[in-house]
C-alpha cells in the first residue's frame, strides 16, 4: 500500500513539475529561515541556565529617577556589599566582585635571569572572593574556592589563561608561580579552574583576591563612598529557598539611613533593584560586562518572521493543490468507485504533502550554512551548525517535517478526497469550480499572503529610516574626524601622557587634542550625586560625570549657552553643566546658573558655565544632567580632532602614522589603538542595522514565496482559459484588454491586503518607535512605498506570464482539449 501511494506521489510530481518546484522552493525557503533562526533564538535563551538555583541569583542594580530623568546602572555603591552580607537575612550567598575595566599587561618572569615573557592586552579580569564560586560553579583543577582567594595578591587562572601563560608545566606544579601585572603588581598563582563550555555571559579569565584591593596602593577612591558609583563595582546574591524577592526589597530600606550618617550623600533616595539572572542576557539597561546584549522583542520578532514565512509556503502549497483539484478529480472519482475510502484518500494526499516536505527539509539543509555565511556579522561566535552534536535541531526538524506536512497538507486532503464519484465522472466538479468554497478560500489566503510580505517592506523601510536618522541626527558636538584612545591609567609614570600630548601638538594634521576619562558619547558612566541648597530646600540628583580639560569642549564644538568654559587645572575645582541639569534645579535660563555652588562628595565647586545638551549615549536614551570637570587623575583617554581631508585624501592617513610614532616613543611598550568617534557612535545602533538586514531579507523572502504562489496561480487560470483566450483574440480583442481581463482579480486582491495591512504595520511600526526616546516620524509615503513595491512586483509577474497567455497563436489556444 505504502509503495503504491509513493509511486502515485512521484508520478504526480514528475506530471506537475512547475507546481511541484514552485512548492518544493516556497517550503525550502520557509523552512531554512525557521531553521536559522532557531539556532539563533536557542542560543540565546541558553545563556546561564547552569548554575546551581539560577531562578535565585539576582544582580543588585540601581534605578534612579529624578524629575522624570531615570538612570540605570548595574553597580553599586562599594559599602553596600558589606551591609548586605552582615545585616540582611534571607541570603545563602552574598558575591561582591569589581572588574578590572582596562587592559593589562601580563609578565611571567623567567628562570636564571632569563627576561620575562611578556603578555599585552590581556583582559576578562576580575577581583572577587570564594562566594564568586559559589554562584558561577567551576571545576577545580588545583586549590578551591576556599583558599584560593584568601589572602592579598593571590590569583586563579582558568584552564586556557593557565596553558597561556605556562606552557610547560602542568597543573600541579602551576601553583604557587608569580606573576607581575602592569609591573606594579606580583601576584602568586593559588588555583587553576576549568573553562566553562556552555554559554555564559561570565567571560572572566583571571581571578584576583578582593582583599588585593583592600592594599593602600590599590584601593580605588570610591571604596568607602556611598554616593559614588561605578559599574565596575558590582554584586550578584542568591535568595534561601523560600525567600522572596519583595522580602529582600524591604530589607533595603532604611539602609543609607543607618550607615550613611558620617558618609557623604547619606540620605540620598534608595534606588536598590534586583535584576534576575536570566535577565542579564537581555537587558540592555543595566549590560552584561561588555559582551554582546540579544533583544528579546527581536527574537521574538524573528519568531514571528519564521512562522509568517513558513505559512506564507504552506499557504503556497494549499492553494495550489486546491487550484488544481479538479485536473484530479477524474482520478479520484475512480479511486472511490473502485472501492477507496475517504481515509485512504486523505493519507494518499497527506503522503504526497509529507514527500514534498521532506524534498523541501533535505534542500533548506543545504541552504542554511549559506544562510548563516549571508548572515556571519549577525550570528554570535558561539553558534554552530551541527547536527550530529545538537539533538535538538533534530527533535526540531523532525517537529517542522510534520507540522508543515499537516499545515500544508491536511485541508487540500480534506478538498480533493471530499469529491463525489457520480459529480466527478459526469464532469458536474470542473464547470461549478469558480463557485466553490475553496476558490474564495483561496483568495483569502493569497490576501495573506500579500498582507504578510506588505507588512515586512513597510517594517523594512521603516527600520532603515530610524536608523539613518540615528546616524546623521545632530547629536551636540563634532563627531566627524575625531580619533581617540586610552592611556594606562595604572602607569607607574603618569605624567608621559602629558608628554605624549605636547609631542602631537608638534603634528601639522591634528586641529586639536584633549584629556579626558571618556569621550561624549559613551556607554561607560560615571557618576556622583550632586547636591544643590536653595534656601532651606535641597535639590539632590544623580550626575553623569566627565572630566576632561580645559580643549574638551572646544575640541568637540559644544555650544557654551552662558559663562565661561573650564579653566585649566588638574583637580576639580569648577563645574560646567548641562541645560537639562540647569532646567532641574529650577532655571530657565542658563545665565541663572552660573556663579551657583553645587556640592559633590561633601565640597562645593562654582558652576563656570552651561552647555548646550549633548546625547551622552544613544538615542535609546533620554538626555540625563550631567557636569564636566577638570581632574587629571580621571583622564586617560586621548580626543584627537583632524584636520580636513587634502585633495589627495590622506590627511587622516599621514596623521595617524604620525600619531603612532609619537605613541611608541613615549609608549614603547604599549601597542597602539584607536577608534574613530563616529565609528564609535555607529555601533550603537549595530541591533537596529542588523534588524534593518534582516528584515530586507525577510521582505525579499515573503515577496519571493508570494510571488511563487501568484505565478503558481497566474499559470494555473491561463491554462484553464486557454480557450477563452483564444475565443476573445478570434472575436477582435487585443492583448491589452486579455491582459486587463486576467490580471484584475489578482489585483483586487493585492490592495484589498494592503487596505488590510496599513493599520497592522501602523500599530507595529509605533510599538517599534517606542524602544528610542528620539526617533524619525512615521510618514504617510512609508505605508504607500511599501504598497506600490509590492503592486510593482506583482504587476511585473501578471504581465510577463498573461501577456505570454494573450500572445499565443488562437488557432492552437482553440485546439486545446
């Protein structure tokens, strides 16, 4: 019986070749994309879903919100670990760590005065403790968790940092060996752990002994401050079973209020979250130590591209096995005379769909290693397509041959298996075919269809407009020819890099250069709480920081709106403010602020001048206060602005060889790094680029496997009207008016579904819109750009096929039988 009906499949493919390929081409398609995209949407979502209570780890974050400006950050004040571990119940573990944000140099030093092998840029540092190892599990190759981390200066390497850096010895005789860091710290090897293999977002390498910092020459000058914040200082918990994360809230409260009476910014509002561990992959707020943040609307977008695309092909599939029903009819009139029951028939069609999808199944292999090449800027390093080692992608290969198979084929099975004998062998089927429920069926789905593939130009054009708008917006200050990089800030000899800034000034090809700990757009924040007395009102809020010198504002053109700009020093001792922060303490206008004193970390400092707002990150974000001051022990970052391009157009290229020159004459044991600052801005909006690419493909997708169904269609009509063709040629009418007579209903269809999809890409494309505080307006042309595009195409298809049908030669149009 099997045999039989694949025999009667394969002979029915090879009968109908066009349509055949038509399906086998829209299901590989459709399945290919939904198979991607799983291997992306799995591997996100697996990300840190080993360690021991996962559903119990949060991260203690900080939310402020002042005046309606609301801040994120994933630190905390460095006090408050203490606090915690000593005073809150309800807590099995309690990981304070810091990370060592810079690069940094890695010496081993060698035996018999043989010179150190030296390691530079080595990074994915940390200082924590034994509680670190409590919440991210690792296998312990030598020492553990409750030694190793003991005491100052001890360190613990995993597996691959270990093999790096001692080649030749093993891991028993690893411990115990030195090392200098930025050779100013000597370090002894307490413990080797292993790699983690399975997706993580805790990259670190190298583990230091919090206590290492607890040393007078390494504390940072925040560690007693309950007012200062870095994002390097930062704690992960895990809650006691049956602790509640409301229980933890309440514990919050009161907490500056105890301990913060002899500290600066003691009652300052209690901002405390806790952030769920499975959130950190996700959230773009609060980060994810530097590695790459996945989108969960987008991954759920993708979701939905899969799942449109797959019924896009299914709905391919049943029109055009409804569409040619009645060529079977004949066929099936006959089975049934001959004894056949509907089930037989329904499993006969439902065979042949299963054939089909699996031709379709085994071609999307092939497709998706060019799929995921097509796409290797989108796809994590961590993503592998590997069958023989992922089960799951089997499990959901399997899950997608079958539910396509019935998706595709269970309502065609129902239609042809539903015919009477006595109709079908009278010939009743064919001539009430217009009338019936499958051909209205039919036109329902190819408005779907449409409806789909619109919605996806519109989006498409809609992502490509924001994100133009996000690179060309004006954002407050000169982005365009300026380089930067950073400087050792742990440098035993501090002052080369005011040596190194004299020596550029000699470069005829930079226009200006500037000191600073950050460059004005950046995602690194720093932050202090500013407090601002009006009578007996006090006005306190949290404050983006930069410090830079007296050429930073001037380098980057900001526009000084009143006062004067920084003076020269090297300690803080004047304060320019943004608008924003000049609007919150109550002026409304900048000339009110300046001669004002506003107190940070227990001094006050006068308001020299106001500046126009600039964005400080991307236009995700509102623009936040902010103050620029002067502190040279904060800045180690290098602003560099060009000269114009020459008419040669290697002004920029002889400046920067320049600039390396001059770099390794001062830093000759450094390698020389820089980024563009527009560069540098452009890779906030990568997700959106990436969203904007994808959908492109996506649109080309849709209108592809639509226009695969229309042309499906187009074929079928003409070949039904083969005679009706040639009658009307016969009796004067041109191939203009056959043209007209069969593209009209198809497109009825086309602005029928883009009537449908104008208010569902409206409502999309405003929910979109809302993840920028700055975006682009939603035009009116957007909507009627994606509509013509798709009128185009359709048109393009209609004409080239029917126009073929209005040529032929009537004479053989009316001898067809």
């Amino acid at each position: 019986m099997l045999k039989n009906y694949f025999n009667i499949a394969f002979r029915n493919f090879l009968r109908n070749k066009i349509f055949s390929v038509i399906n086998i081409l829209g299901l590989s398609i459709g399945i290919s994309a939904s198979l991607v995209i799983y291997l992306l949407v799995a591997y996100d979502f697996s990300f840190d879903k080993f360690e021991k209570g996962s559903d119990r780890i949060y991260r203690v974050v900080e939310k402020f919100d002042f005046g309606g400006q609301v801040f994120h950050q994933p630190s905390i004040s460095t006090p408050l670990a203490k606090v915690i571990r000593n005073d809150f119940t309800g807590l099995s573990i309690v990981a304070p760590f810091r990370l060592w944000e810079e690069d940094v140099k890695v010496a081993i030093p060698g035996k018999n005065n043989v010179e150190p092998i030296v390691f530079k840029k080595q990074n994915h540092m940390v200082f924590t403790d034994e509680n670190y190892f409590s919440i991210i599990q690792y296998d312990w190759l030598s020492g553990s968790a409750k030694t190793s981390l003991q005491q100052p200066y001890q360190i613990v390497l995993t597996e691959s940092t270990a093999r790096l850096y001692f080649p030749k010895l093993s891991y028993a005789e690893i411990p115990g060996s030195k090392i200098y860091l930025n050779d100013t710290i000597t370090v002894t090897v307490s413990g080797i752990v292993k790699d983690i293999t399975r997706n993580t977002d805790f990259i670190f390498k190298t583990f230091i002994s919090r206590a290492t910092l607890e040393t007078a020459r390494l504390k940072p000058i925040d560690w007693d401050q309950w007012n200062a914040t870095v994002d390097a200082s930062q704690l992960f918990i895990r809650l006691s079973p049956g602790t509640t994360v409301a229980k933890i809230q309440n514990q919050f409260k009161g907490v500056l209020k105890k301990y913060g009476e002899s500290k600066p910014g003691d009652n300052r509002p209690l901002p405390y979250l806790l952030q769920p561990l499975n959130d950190l992959h996700f959230n773009t707020d609060y980060g994810n130590f530097g590695q790459r943040i996945a989108h969960k609307p987008t991954l759920y977008g993708l979701l939905t591209i899969a799942a449109f695309l797959l019924i896009l092909a299914c709905i391919n599939f049943v029109n055009l096995t409804t569409a040619q029903a009645s060529q079977r009819a004949k066929e099936i009139g006959i089975r049934k005379t001959m004894g056949s029951s509907k089930i037989q028939l329904v499993f006969q069609f439902l065979n042949e769909t299963f054939l089909l999808t699996l031709l379709a199944t085994l071609l999307s292999l092939m497709l998706v290693p060019l799929l995921l090449k097509i796409f290797a800027d989108f796809i994590p390093d961590g993503l592998h397509y590997d069958l023989i080692h992922r089960p799951d992608m089997i499990v959901f290969m399997s899950i997608l041959l079958v539910g396509v198979s019935l998706l595709s084929g269970f309502y065609p099975a129902i239609v042809l298996s539903g015919y009477k004998p006595i109709q079908v062998l009278k010939n009743e089927v064919h001539s009430n075919l217009r009338m019936t429920r499958s051909a209205w069926f039919r036109k329902t789905l190819t408005v779907g269809q449409f409806v789909i593939a619109q919605i996806f130009i519109i989006a498409t054009i809609l992502v490509s407009k924001q994100v133009k708008y996000s690179l060309n917006t004006d954002l407050g200050f000169k982005k365009n020819a300026i380089i930067f990089f950073d400087l050792n800030s742990s440098d035993t000899v501090p002052n080369r890099r005011f040596l190194l800034m004299n020596n550029l000034r000699a470069i005829p090809e930079i226009s200006a250069i500037s000191l600073s700990n950050d460059i004005p757009s950046s995602n690194d924040t720093y932050m202090l709480t500013g407090h601002y007395l009006e009578g007996n009102d006090e006005i306190k809020t949290p404050l983006q920081v930069k410090f830079a010198d007296t050429n930073y504002i001037r380098l980057y053109h900001m526009n000084l709106l009143a006062g004067n700009n920084l003076p020269y020093s090297d300690t803080m001792n004047n304060l320019v403010i943004n608008e924003t922060y000049a609007h919150i303490l109550g002026f409304t206008n900048a000339e009110q602020a300046v001669g004002k004193y506003i107190e940070l970390q227990n001094k006050s400092y006068p308001v020299a001048g106001v500046v126009q707002d600039f964005h400080q990150k991307s236009l995700h974000e509102t623009i936040k206060p902010l103050l620029i001051t002067s502190d040279a022990s904060h800045e180690f970052t290098m602003n560099i602005a060009l000269q114009k391009q020459n008419i040669e157009g290697d002004t920029w290229k002889t400046a920067i060889a320049k600039i390396q020159k001059k770099f390794k004459e001062v830093y000759p044991e450094n390698d020389f790094n820089y980024n563009f600052l527009d560069d540098s801005i452009a890779k906030y909006y990568e997700a959106e680029q990436n969203i904007s690419r994808l959908l492109m493909w996506a649109s080309g997708l849709a209108i592809f496997i639509s226009c695969l169904g229309l042309l499906g269609l187009v074929i079928y009509i003409t070949n039904q009207k083969t005679k009706e063709i040639g009658i009307r040629k016969v009796l004067g009418s041109t191939v203009t008016q056959i043209v007209s007579l069969l593209s009209k209903d198809f497109l009825k269809l086309i602005i029928i579904a883009f009537i449908i999809a104008i208010p569902i890409a409206w409502y999309g494309a405003n929910k979109w819109l809302e993840n920028f505080a700055y975006k682009t307006t939603l035009s009116w042309w957007i909507f009627l750009a994606g509509g013509m595009i798709m009128l185009l195409i359709a048109l393009i298809i209609l004409g080239i096929r029917t126009f073929r049908a209005a040529n032929a030669n009537p004479v053989k149009s009316l001898r067809t039988e």
